[in-house]
C-alpha cells in the first residue's frame, strides 16, 4: 500500500514550503554496507544520468515503478554498481 504513494521514480507533492519528495523507506540507513554502496551507487547514477537514452530512461523508470529486482539486479550489473 505505501508504494502506491511513496518510492516511484521522480513522486513528489507540492507542499506550502515547496516539494516532498516521496523517497522509499530508509531501511539501509543502519546497514554500513548499504549506506556506503547507496552513496557511491547514487553517485555514479550521477554520473550516468547524462548518457542514459529515452528508452534507458524508461526501462530504469519501470523497474523502479514496479520493484523489478531481477531488472534492478541487470541494471547494477551493466553500470558496474556491484553491492558489497
């Protein structure tokens, strides 16, 4: 039920201070090895925004629309995003 208002790619709501950004849970936050794969992986990500086609853009958009971890898994695999 809560992905249905949080964790979609890009879901935000205006807000009389400006935007929330509707984030998944932050389980990873006590997990060191997440906290460290997640900033590095966010970072790359970063770094790859610019060279991800439409079609990437879209394929990436889904997977994390829809929880695809066998295409989230392919995805990390292809940009070298390796979790420890």
């Amino acid at each position: 039920m809560r992905r249905e208002l949080y964790g979609k790619a890009g879901a935000m709501r205006p807000k009389p201070y400006g935007w929330e950004y509707r984030s998944l849970s932050n389980f990873w936050v006590f997990i060191p090895e997440f906290t460290s794969w997640i900033w590095n992986a966010t970072q790359a990500s970063l770094n790859f925004k610019h060279k991800f086609t439409k079609r990437e853009e879209t394929f990436i958009t889904n997977c994390i629309n829809t929880g695809n971890k066998e295409v989230a898994e392919q995805l990390i695999r292809k940009y070298g995003l390796v979790m420890p």
